[in-house]
C-alpha cells in the first residue's frame, strides 16, 4: 500500500534542500562536514581542516563555499582565521540534534 507525503515543500525549499544533497554527495565535502562536526562544540578552524584532508587550501576553501552556500555550515572570521560550525539543518541532515 503506498503512503502518501503529507509534507508539501514549497519550490525553494524544494531547491535549497536539492543543493544541500548535492553538496553532500561530493565525498570529500561530506568528509570536511563530518570533520567540523567532531570538532569541538562542532566547530573547526580552516587551518585545521585543510592538514588533515591532504588537500590545498583553496581546494579545501572551495568546498567549504559550496557547503556555505547550501545553508550546511556558517563562517565566523576571528582574526586571519574562518571557523566554521553546523548549521541547524546540518545537525539535522547527519542526526546530530
């Protein structure tokens, strides 16, 4: 017997929640996800996540826009460093809430 969704989305949640699995489906954009998420307070540095992806900075930097942008991460500047940290959706797209 098919259940029918009582959910109905708007268009642009519908898109956002699009770009956010799109974001996630790139692996290494999951990893770094996944990474800020077992920093502390679900908090992580860019100094800290570009060591230890094997990745360069911008490469690193690029992917964290990307997850920026999908409403997954938010940005603090504190001083020359970006920090970044889960966003309510993140937490609830990986079950951390």
């Amino acid at each position: 017997m098919a259940r029918s969704l009582s959910i109905k989305p708007t268009p642009a949640k519908l898109s956002m929640r699009a770009l956010q699995f799109k974001a996630l489906g790139d692996e290494t954009r999951l990893k770094i996800l996944l990474d800020v998420a077992a920093g502390e307070n679900q908090e992580e540095c860019v100094c800290n996540l570009t060591p230890s992806s094997g990745l360069s900075q911008p490469t690193i930097s690029h992917h964290l826009k990307i997850l920026v942008e999908a409403g997954l991460l938010d940005r603090a500047q504190r001083g020359k460093w970006a920090y970044y940290s889960l966003t309510e959706t993140a937490k609830k797209l990986i079950d951390l809430n």
